[in-house]
C-alpha cells in the first residue's frame, strides 16, 4: 500500500446528489485519522467496505503503484493500446473493469519515486498519440500518481482499490486474465512481473516530464506572512455554487487543478458558516488554499 492514509466510500448516496462520496476515516471519540490495516483491507476484498488509496507517500515521494484510470467513450480500446505498448517493453500491467471504462495498474518491486513514474507514462501515453484529460480536455485518461512530490500532511488524489465494490453501480469490477472470483483474481495479480525501479529508469534516460503537464511548484508556507486586513472567503473564489441540503456545493479548485470534479461538486461549504468547507475527494485546506492563489499564512514568532 506504501502509505498508511485512506479514504472510504460512503454506503449511502448522499441524499440530495444521490452520490457516493469518499471521506477520511476518524477513530470515533478521539477524531484522529485511522490508518490503513490489514483488516480493512480484507473487508475492502470480501466486498464490505470500499477503500481508496493515495498513491505517494510524502516522506518518500515515492508510489508503489501507477494507475491509469479512463471512463470514456471508446476507453478500454485506449487502455488495450496502452497496455500492449507497456508489454514491449516487458511491463506486465493489469486491466481492471470499471462503470464506464477500466483501470490499467502497473504494480513496482519496491516504491518507486512518484515523478519518474509520471514521466514515463505521460510520455509513452503522448507517443501513442491519447488523450490525457486536464490540458484543455475534459475526458482522457488520468494517471495516478497525479503529483510528482507531496508535502507533509498533503494527501494528494486517491482512487478506489483494486477489486473494490463500486458502491453507486453496486458491484465488483474483476481484472481480465483470471476467473471471476477473489482468489483466482489475487493469485493472477501476485503472478504478474512487478517493475523494478532500474527498469524504470532506464525507460525514462533522456526524458523529463512534457512541459505542458508540468505541474507547477507551489511556494514553500512559509514565505507568507498572515494578515489582518482581509478574512479569506471561499466563496470569493469558487464559480458557481448551488444549494444542497446545508451547504453549497462547487467544484474544487484543487482537484480541477488537477483535472478532477468533472460535475462540479466536490466542495461542500456550509451555508450557516461559509469559513467551514471540505472535499469529499480528499483534498485539504492547504491544497485549496494554494490552487486559488491564497496559500494559508504561518504566524512568524518575534
């Protein structure tokens, strides 16, 4: 898994959008984070839970996995292409089913760093000529990791486990190239060739990252001193909201950032009190603060 942080889909649709949102598990009483265990990943398998992972961890910048995840018309011939160019180059990946289209994982030997993943695929993705969503494009694939680095405490996007119960079409989506049922399913993940990090490398010599998704560096906290003059309103930098239930919804700017929230309503504000507002895809305060430009001031000690 390579790092402990999790999120778990809901088991109710969200009763105004009909949705079935992540959130980061608390321990109840206390409110801390729970981390992942081997007991949640077992209900996640048996179809009790549904999990969803991150894939750096911000110790290491590094992921154990890459996924690529396309739920477009026309999708799963995009993946097959991808998949038999990454068995040119002895890259056995898994195609997972999914509603609208699959999920293509690439699992590494040991964790491998998150930006040298990313170079890979981006430019092998470029070089088959596919559509990469966020640059100017709502639908195209979207490559997780979607950073090359994280700092601590960011989360950056998770998606949902392998094997995991889609809790809004209420069933499990199977990897092709083994039977229909857990165990012939885990035996086939665990025969797959898992890439190491001097293949990888040698993948990526001469290459960097396509300048068009270069994400851009956000600057380090501490450069920005609080003030007093002004209160930060989310609503002064969100689009268009609507009302649900207590709160309004709008898109996320992180996450649009990053090329997510295509229906626009990952960010739930509360109406009573507008300085209260989450992600339900797991994006913290942090990382909204620093898409709008307005990164969360540090009080400087005298």
């Amino acid at each position: 898994m390579n790092r402990g942080a999790y999120t778990l889909q809901s088991s109710r649709p969200h009763a105004e959008s009909g949705r079935h949102y992540y959130f980061r598990p608390k321990a109840k009483g206390t409110g801390e984070e729970l981390s992942l265990t081997a007991e949640t990943i077992r209900r996640h398998l048996e179809g009790e839970v549904t999990i969803g992972l991150y894939a750096i961890n911000p110790v290491t910048q590094r992921s154990k996995w890459v996924a690529i995840d396309a739920d477009y018309a026309g999708a799963i011939e995009d993946l097959l292409k991808l998949q038999y160019s990454l068995q040119q180059d002895a890259v056995e990946a898994a195609l997972e089913m999914s509603k609208r289209g699959g999920h293509l994982w690439i699992f590494m030997e040991r964790p491998a760093l998150a930006r040298e993943c990313r170079i890979y695929i981006y430019n092998l993705a470029l070089k088959l000529g596919m559509r990469i969503k966020g640059i100017g494009l709502a639908e195209g694939i979207e490559i997780f990791p979607k950073h090359d680095e994280l700092r601590s405490g960011e989360y950056g996007n998770a998606i949902r486990g392998p094997l995991g119960i889609h809790r809004g079409a209420n069933r499990r989506y199977w990897f092709y190239g083994a039977d229909y049922n857990p165990e012939k399913q885990m035996a086939y993940l665990n025969r797959l060739r898992k890439l190491s990090e001097e293949q990888l490398r040698s993948f990526i010599t001469g290459k960097t990252m396509p300048p068009e998704f270069e994400r851009k560096r956000n600057a380090p906290a501490e450069t920005f001193v609080r003030s007093s003059e002004h209160e930060f309103r989310i609503l002064e930098h969100v689009g268009k909201v609507r009302k649900v239930g207590r709160n309004y919804v709008a898109q996320c700017p992180s996450c649009a950032e990053a090329g997510q929230d295509r229906s626009g309503d990952n960010l739930a504000i509360s109406i009573n009190d507008p300085r209260k507002y989450i992600c339900w895809a797991g994006c913290t305060k942090e990382m909204i603060r620093r898409a709008v430009g307005c990164p969360i001031p540090v009080r400087r000690s005298a």
